[in-house]
C-alpha cells in the first residue's frame, strides 16, 4: 500500500492508536500512526494527498488547534475529529470552521474507515481540479504561495518550479521575513518526496550540547543522561525533506560531519559504530550571503561549495514594491479567515501608503500588519482621524492594550509566558485580558 494516499492517525493513546490503526489497515488503508500534533504537522504540506484522524483531546496541541494549523497549509485537506461523548457540541462547532467529519467514541473501525474513505475520495478531486487548473494555464497553487507579479518573482516561481522536481541541495539567501521556509516547503512539495516529512530545523536553535543528539541520534548509554536509544531528526526525516534553517549559526565542528553526510548520504548515531544509509534531499536558508562568511573563518568553503550547486536568491520588499497591495490584499483575506472575520475592503489610497512605506521585516511585517487590521487594531481605513479622536479616552486606552496584547502574541507566537513576561503582567492578568477582549491565543500560534 506504500503509494496508496495516506491516513494520518494523531492520537497520545497508544492503545486506541494501534487498535484504530490496524483496523483501518485491514479495510484496506494505507495508514500512519503517529502520537502527537508536532509529528503530523512535518507530514503535511500543500502537496499531501491523504487525510488526517486526529483526538480531540490531546495535550501540548489538541485536535482543533491541529486543524487550525494544517489548513493554514492547506485549506482543502479533509481533518476528521474524534471525540468523546461531551465533545460533541465542540465537534459540531468544529465542523462549522472546516472540520470535514467527526466519529464520536466508542466506534467500530469499520465505520471510521467509510468516513475515511470518503473524506480520500473528496481530496482526490481537490487535487485533480487543481491539476485541471495549472494545465488550462490557470493560476497554480503556487502562484498562491508566492504572491506577485513583479520581474523578481516571475523569475523565483520560474526556478522553483525548474528545482522543485529534482532531488538536487539547494541554498535559499534572503532577508529575514522573506519567505524563504515557504519557498522551502514548495521545493518539497513539487518533488517525489512529497508525501514524506518536511522537517524544519532550526540551526541557531539548538543547543551545542545536544546538537548532534538531535541530527545524528544516540545509542542508550552514549552520554550520561541517555537512558534509552534516540532517534534523531535526520532519520526521522527518513525519504523526505530536511530543511536547515539558518545554517550559518551551525558551530564550525558540526559543518565538518554536515559534509560527510552531504556527500556519503550516511550517518552513525552517537555511541554507534553502525552506519545509517540516508535517502534525504537538503534544503538550507541564510539571512546573508556565505562567501564572506567563508572569507571571515566562520562557515567551511567545501560545505558551501557542496550546499550551492543550486542557489535561489529571495528578493525584499524593497526590490519589488509593485506587489505589496496584492501581496497585502492576500495576506489580509487570510487572516480575516483564520479569525472567521468578514472580509475587509481596503482603499487603494491605503495600500499606496503601505507601498511607500519601508518593510525592514519584509513579508512577516507586512503578515502582521494584515493581521493587525483583521482584527480592527489599526487606525479603521473607512474612518478619519476625527472619527478616531471622537471616541473617549477608556476606548481609545482599551484599543491601545489591546494591539499591545496581539502584537506580542504575534512575535511569541501565540505562547503565552513569553508574553507576560515582556508585558510585565502575571499569567493569570494576562489572562483576564484575553478573556476581557476576546484574544484566542490559539489563533496566533504558527503566526509571526
């Protein structure tokens, strides 16, 4: 069944999981258990050509929030809620903002798999129609991902879609906020390694301790403190896609073995004499250009050399300010949608405002401006400023707080003791707030 679409199963039960799982295999599904939110969410992609089964009830990231997350990917793939008996009106709330079906506990797994079946059936033809579309010369999806009709970004859809179907490395160099994890995941998505993880990791991330723990893995016994063997990310990543996010922050000892993996396609955990064949395609991203980091002693030329047989350069806002009122428009739209908020109109003296403007943060700045604006933060774009200073001081000060509240949870990402902490408030004030102005945090993790 391995090129058969896929289920995706999400659930912390290792029991429930394993019974769901196999009854589903013996209905004739190709399906992938998996025991948290965080393991699906590498899975997924624009491009996935399954569904997801998810709880939920789960800890660290619950079912809804899951769906959240996954359609902000990918609207059109079918999430399948399980729930338990008092979650029902939650479920029922669920599918209102998109969740394709919800089974309530105790189910037969032959009743899950009809469900299931039908909900492969419904992102078949999703995908079809948009097939159907990019042969009749239709805007593709990602046209929809990398918006503009600027030289620049003719020329970067143009060398994505040459790159995305090969299995060569590539080095992506562009400006913070650029975009350059979407233009990753888009090389990804358009390769045969589609339907296999996309795993994201953050060089400058991850502590010089246990850095080569979590690429390599480790045996049990291999440092104190491992008590049991380790899998690392690298063959978690197993066939697919291995994004190094900000490779110039790897320390200088690591790019030596990055090389060697590079080059030879194999790694040995730690505490290991046994080397591991890799099937994995590199995509690495820099804020800067590498050569004078080269030059200056802190980033090795052959592992360069060996990253930029294909280079994709990501262009600031700055070098293409044509496309900011559509760019913006979209931007807009999508978070009016996340938040189930009606559509905002926006007057074309506005968005050349927002063209004349400096974007030092490039696209991620122009993200939560839109998101700002979603949720009526900003100067209202229908009003004049005497309208503005017309309201009374309690409303003006409340507007105030209020932007103050979403522009952190936008930088934290939703995380909530990050945002305390910088405001100065305790958790439970900070709560009262979100609860007085109506904030979900959930809405905002992923964003930023």
């Amino acid at each position: 069944m391995s090129g058969a679409p896929l289920v995706l199963l999400v659930d912390d039960d290792a029991d429930l999981r394993a019974s769901t799982e196999q009854a589903l295999d013996l209905a004739g599904l190709s399906v992938k258990g998996l025991p948290d939110a965080e393991s699906a969410l590498e899975r997924i992609t624009a491009g996935f050509t399954g569904v997801v089964i998810t709880d939920i009830r789960m800890p660290d990231m619950d079912g809804l929030t899951l769906m959240t997350r996954i359609h902000e990917i990918d609207g059109d793939i079918p999430v399948i809620l399980i729930t338990g008996h008092g979650d029902v009106p939650l479920a029922v709330r669920a599918m209102r903002e998109g969740a394709h079906d919800f089974i309530e506990k105790p189910f037969s797994g032959a009743q899950l798999a009809t469900i299931a079946a039908r909900a492969l059936g419904y992102r078949e033809l999703v995908l079809d129609n948009r097939r159907l579309r990019a042969v009749a010369g239709q805007a593709d999806d990602l046209e929809a991902r990398l918006v503009g009709r600027s030289n620049a970004m003719i020329a970067l859809r143009r060398q994505v879609r040459t790159v995305g179907p090969s299995d060569a490395d590539v080095l992506i160099i562009g400006d913070t906020g650029t975009g350059k994890e979407v233009v990753a995941r888009a090389l990804h998505d358009l390769s045969a390694r589609s339907a296999r993880p996309f795993v994201a990791i953050t060089c400058s991330a991850l502590p010089d301790t246990l850095i080569e723990s979590e690429l390599f893995g480790h045996e049990a016994g291999a440092f104190p403190g491992a008590i049991r063997a380790r899998m690392g990310k690298f063959d978690h990543a197993r066939g697919g896609t291995i994004l190094l996010d900000d490779i110039g922050a790897m320390p200088m000892a690591l790019q030596g073995k990055l090389l060697r993996v590079l080059q030879d396609r194999v790694i040995t955990p730690l505490g290991s004499n046994v080397q591991h064949d890799l099937d994995l395609r590199f995509i690495a991203t820099s804020r800067v250009p590498l050569e004078p980091e080269v030059e200056a002693g802190r980033f090795r030329a052959d592992l360069l050399y060996r990253l930029n047989a294909v280079s994709l350069r990501l262009p600031p806002l700055s070098e293409r300010v044509e496309d900011i009122p559509a760019l913006f428009a979209r931007l807009l739209a999508e978070a009016c949608a996340r938040h189930r908020l009606p559509a905002r109109a926006v007057r074309p003296e506005f968005l050349a405002e927002l063209s004349r403007a400096e974007w030092p943060g490039n696209v991620r700045e122009l993200r939560n401006m839109a998101e700002r604006h979603a949720l009526g933060l900003e100067r209202d774009q229908h009003s004049d400023d005497t309208a503005v200073e017309a309201r009374s001081l309690a409303e003006q000060i409340a507007m105030h707080e209020r932007k103050l509240l979403v522009d952190a949870l936008i930088r934290h990402r939703g995380a909530l003791k990050p945002v305390y902490e910088s405001l100065g408030l305790s958790r439970k004030t900070l709560y009262d707030k979100l609860v007085k102005y109506g904030i979900d945090k959930a809405h905002f993790q992923g964003q930023a």
